[in-house]
C-alpha cells in the first residue's frame, strides 16, 4: 500500500512540475508562425 502511495505522489510532482517547464517552452501564435521576412505562413 505505501508503494503505491507514493507512486501516486510522484506522478503528481511530475505532472506538476511538466506543467511549469511546458509553461515556460510555449510560444504565442504569433511568435510560432512569424518568419523573419514578415511573411504569414
């Protein structure tokens, strides 16, 4: 019962902390699809 508990408490530190890192790596649409040119793809 205590293994899975704390599997269950490290799933949720990890997703939480993937949260916060995924956060960080994301880009807004316009800075996603914006070429050097100034051209819209």
């Amino acid at each position: 019962m205590q293994a899975f508990v704390a599997a269950c408490a490290i799933a949720i530190v990890v997703a939480l902390g993937s949260v916060f890192v995924l956060d960080g790596v994301q880009k807004t649409a316009d800075e996603g699809f914006k070429s050097s040119t100034g051209v819209r793809l």
